[in-house]
C-alpha cells in the first residue's frame, strides 16, 4: 500500500459528519459513545448503522443489549459529545437522560433520537458494522420555535452547518 495509516485518517478526514452519541442500557446501566460513522440504510425495512471500533470498552457492553438508541447531537452540544468521546467512568453521571421503545438511554437535548433493535454485527476490519432496526424515532419538538442546527465534525474540529 501506497499509504498509512496517518494517511488514511488525514484524507478521510476531509468527509465532513454529523456527531451522534449511541447509547444502550447493559447489567451495569447506560453505556455510550459518541459515534460520526452513523448512517441510514433502509427505508423499508427501516434501517440505521454505525460503525464502532471493535475495542472500544463502551462498544463491548453495548453489543449484548440488543437495543441501541442513536442520538444526533445539536450544534450546542459540544460538550457532551467531549464527555461520551473520552473513557469517564461513568459518563452519565451528570445527564438527566430518560429512555423510549427500547429502553436504551435518551439524551436530552438532541435534535432528533432513533431508537433501534438490533439487526446484525458485520466485520468491518478493526471495527463492527452495525445495524439496527429503527423502532420509534422523533426529533425535538423544540426545533420549530427554537430552530438549532446540528453539531458537524471535520477534520477533528467541530463545528456548525452554514447555509449559502
Ligand atoms: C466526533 C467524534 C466521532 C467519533 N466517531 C466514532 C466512530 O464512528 N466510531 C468509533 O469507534 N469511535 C468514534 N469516536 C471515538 C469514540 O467516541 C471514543 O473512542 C470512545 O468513546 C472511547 O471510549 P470508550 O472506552 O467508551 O470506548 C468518535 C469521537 C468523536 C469526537
């Protein structure tokens, strides 16, 4: 290969994403992380993915609970996307989140929530490929009086969505 792995993450950072954290609920309690590589699949089925590094200590309590919730994160909230991309303990210690259909951990404040089932784990090299199965879904009925953009990542800054 013409390139490494310093390449690698140089030039894809050049794709811009949005920021979401993926939570779910294990015998311990909430686990989360925040995930950019999330993307939806399907329509019908409706189908959502992201793809977690396959040793990340938040990702290997996530994958047996067979549920995950996705939850986009506003331009507003760069600090909670800080708190669920660093190793806390607990990260949800100081977050009043609540939960919905499938009982993974709704974080309050996001712009719009997928709550999923899973659907299936494919290998994706040093990462999962992960699909979930999409079981309620809404975006925050504060958005039409009180529009607030998404929070965007590029090349390992973050920021927000600027129109024309
Ligand atoms: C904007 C942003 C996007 C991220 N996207 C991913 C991702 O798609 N997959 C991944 O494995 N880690 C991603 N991370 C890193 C994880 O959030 C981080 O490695 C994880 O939370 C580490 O803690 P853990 O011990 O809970 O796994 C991202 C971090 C940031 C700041």
């Amino acid at each position: 290969m013409s390139f490494d792995g310093a390449d690698f993450r140089r030039v894809l950072g050049h794709f811009p994403t949005g920021v979401t954290v993926v939570t779910a609920m294990d015998d311990e309690g909430p686990a989360g992380m925040a995930i950019g590589s999330f993307a939806s699949v399907s329509l019908d089925p409706p189908l959502v993915m992201f793809c977690p590094a396959k040793d990340s200590g938040s990702w290997l309590r996530m994958k047996d609970a067979g549920s995950f919730c996705v939850n986009v994160l506003g331009a507003d909230q760069a600090a909670t996307c800080g708190l669920f991309a660093g190793r806390a303990e607990d990260k949800f210690e100081d977050i009043s989140w609540t939960t919905d259909a499938t009982g993974a951990p709704v974080i309050p404040g996001s712009i719009a929530v997928m709550d999923c089932e899973l659907h299936a784990i494919h290998d994706g090299g040093d990462h999962d490929i992960v699909v979930g199965l999409v079981k309620s879904l809404w975006t925050d009925p504060g958005l039409e009086e009180d529009p607030r953009g998404p929070l965007l990542f590029f090349q390992g800054r973050l920021g927000q969505f600027q129109d024309f």
